[in-house]
C-alpha cells in the first residue's frame, strides 16, 4: 500500500522556479512542511548548463515596461510582477547568499565566479538552512484534486503526497502538462523557441567563427525582423538576432516546418557609398581592402567572390554590375533556411499553460485553487536564457508569497 504524506506545501520540479518558490515560501512559514520533487535524479540541472556553464542569472533591464518587450508570450502578464520582482530584487537575492554578479556589455548578468555552481550552491544551501525536504527521482505519475476540500493527492512510484496547495514548477515537462490537463487546465500546444538557423550552403563553412556585430535580418513572408550580433557556424547562423527572431517567430517557423527565406543586411546603420563615390574611396587599392571597419575581412572577400569580382582589381576600375552585385550581397544576402538546431544545450518552447487562466497577482491556477504555477510550464518564454530565469525567479516568488497566505485546511 503507497504511503501517505501529509504536506503543507509540494513543489513539483526541482529547478528555478520550484526552487525560488519554496525558499520564498519557507522564509513566510518557517514552520510549514516543504517538498521539492524532482523526477530526475539532478536538481537545477537546467541552471547547470545554462551561459555555457556560467548561468546567466537575468538580465540587466531594471525598467519593467523595456523588460516585458523581450518576451515574446508573457509580456503583458509579466509587467505587474516586475513591477514586484525584477532583477534588481533577483541580483538582491542572490548576493545576500554571498554570491556577487556582475554585468557583461551585452546586459547579460553573471555570478562574478563565471560558474553556475556558485547560484546552484547557494540555493542547495539556503534551502538546507530553511529545512525544504527535496526528493529526487521521484516522477509524479497522477494527480488527483478533491474541490469540495481542496486538496491535492499527488501520487508517485514511492508515495502520495496530500497538499492543499501546490506548485508546478516543472520546466517544459510534457508529463506534467498532461497531468494539468486532467485537472482541467488549458494547455497550449508547445513549440521550439531560441534556436539557431540551418542553411545548406557550403560556401558559408569557410566563414564559420565570424561575428558581426550590428546586422539585420528579415523573414519576409512573416514580416518579420530582428537586429543584433549575427554569427556564422558550420551549420548556418546563430548569435542574438537569429535567437529573438526564433523566439518572436516560433510559431511561425513551425508552421512552415522551418523553411522559409531569410535576408540579412550586414551594415543596416552603415552608409553605403554610391557607385561614383564607391569607386573613389580608395582608387588604386585592390578592392580586397575592406572599406568597412565593421565588416569581418573574410566576408568581404566571400562578398567578392559571390559577386565575381576580382579581389585584385582595383577600385577605380569597378563596373557598374559588379558594384550593384556586390550592394546587393552586404545589403540583402538572401538565404534558404532549411531546418533548426537547439541553441546549445539550453531547449526552450513556446507553449504550455494558458495565460488566460492564471491569475498573475498570485501565479494561481483561476478555476483549480491551491494551484500554483511559475517557470518555463507556462505559455511564457524570453528572448534569452537570463530572461526565461527572471521570469522563473518572479514566478516562483510571486507564488511564494501568495501560498504563504493560504490556509493549509
């Protein structure tokens, strides 16, 4: 017979948010029985890998109304909350704990350690402190819901877990949307988001390893745009402008099966010279000196080459059809994107519970009460992995708070 423990508060999901939930919640009732479960047998393992190792915490855009711009679902549900806890507050946190972050040029916030297992350590740590009970491999397998006593019997392989409050918390969790389901909460379908894009174009492989710093790119038949640092790889092009537009048009994407046109204008805020002034910004010199300073020079010549131009003929003796080819490549490089690639080793979806049924002042479930929610198992996603933690790290202390004032009876 399964046994049967009585909980004050269950946390489904052993990363950001789960945790961030139950240390904010643990911290209002000291005294309250708390359980973090985590179907697999490595807790945070998503801030692990996150940055390349490094975990970046947020981001460093402490206006709320800017910050919402770069969540491409979730935007407007998220603005009070800011308003609450943004990244000033989650900076805050986290150096109470003794770890310092720092701010990269690009926004993007940092333990100062340059190592994830400084945030990891310190949530492991506080969550010790508090007395949280965390049990790992354990995967719930049914959810049961008494609404006339509001209360949630929560069954795994080991055990039954009986709460009248609950977080799910479970990242992208496919299991648990299904068992939300049977509750009766709406699930958007998910999709992909943050992904970088494939083009099978061998003569791109030479160039792989080169950024440029300020490009645009253009999906036109989903009128779409994204500006930003563009990088070049073996398989196509990733860097920022490539991740928001993946972000903003992932459903679009999906429904073309990742197939479509795409343009990239690699001096949109540069003056391009007319075809009398091109030829005279360096008369005598081979045209395989880069006029451009921001222009890589491997793609300058790869610009050459694509438009036949001689990279030892001299600038002064450019034609009119070469200058105009040449142009139309730094200015609109038309490619066929044939396919995605997970970004790293970070996977994010667009998808997973309805906005329209959660209430954002609390991050409670509107139909199901003593239902919590926050992280990535919402329709929310960010531009970036530190927007997608914010999130997390509101999300969960929003719920926190509003769990902390809810009768265990």
């Amino acid at each position: 017979m399964t046994e049967k423990i009585q909980f004050d508060t269950v946390i489904i999901g052993g990363g950001a948010a789960g945790f961030f939930g139950a240390i904010h919640y643990k911290r209002e009732r000291p005294d309250d029985r708390v359980v973090i479960l985590e179907q697999s047998g490595q807790l945070l393992s998503k801030v692990k890998i996150s940055g390349g190792g490094r975990c970046n915490v947020t981001h460093a855009s402490f206006d709320p109304k800017i910050l919402v711009s770069n969540y491409p679902r979730g935007s407007r549900e998220l603005l009070g909350p800011f308003h609450q806890f943004g990244p000033n507050e989650t900076v805050s946190f986290f150096e109470e704990l003794d770890v310092k972050i720092k701010t990269e040029s690009d926004g993007r916030m940092f333990p100062v350690s340059d190592s994830s297992d400084s945030i990891i350590g310190a949530l492991l740590t506080e969550a010790s402190r508090l007395g949280i009970e965390i049990h790992i491999s354990t995967k719930v397998q049914n959810i049961i819901y008494d609404k006339e006593i509001n209360l949630f019997n929560i069954g795994t392989s080991k055990s039954s877990y009986l709460t009248h409050k609950c977080l799910f918390a479970a990242g992208s969790s496919y299991t648990c949307w299904k068992l939300l389901e049977k509750l009766g909460v709406g699930i958007v379908d998910p999709v992909p988001s943050l992904f970088t894009f494939n083009i099978d174009d061998k003569s791109l492989h030479g160039l792989a390893g080169i950024s440029v710093a300020d490009a645009k790119v253009t999906v036109s038949h989903g009128k779409l745009q994204s500006s930003g640092p563009v990088l070049i790889t073996h398989w196509g092009l990733s860097g920022p402008a490539i991740l928001k537009m993946s972000a903003f048009g992932a459903r679009i994407f999906h429904g073309c099966d990742y197939r479509f046109p795409l343009q990239v204008d690699w001096l949109p805020h540069t003056f391009f010279p007319t075809y009398d002034d091109f030829k005279q910004i360096a008369p005598k010199k081979q045209i395989s000196f880069c006029p451009f300073e921001s222009l890589p020079a491997r793609l300058w010549l790869w610009f050459l080459q694509k438009s036949s131009i001689h990279i030892e003929k001299r600038y002064a003796d450019l034609s009119k059809i070469e200058y105009h080819s040449l142009y139309q490549l730094v200015k609109s490089t038309d490619f066929e994107v044939n396919g995605k690639s997970t970004f790293k080793e970070e996977f994010v979806t667009a998808g997973g519970v309805d906005l329209r049924e959660v209430d954002f002042k609390k991050f409670e479930h509107k139909q199901v009460k003593g239902l919590f929610l926050a992280g990535e198992i919402l329709n929310i996603d960010g531009v970036t992995g530190g927007y997608n933690f914010q999130a997390a790290w509101t999300g969960g202390f929003m719920a926190a708070k509003a769990m902390a004032v809810v009768s265990n009876h």
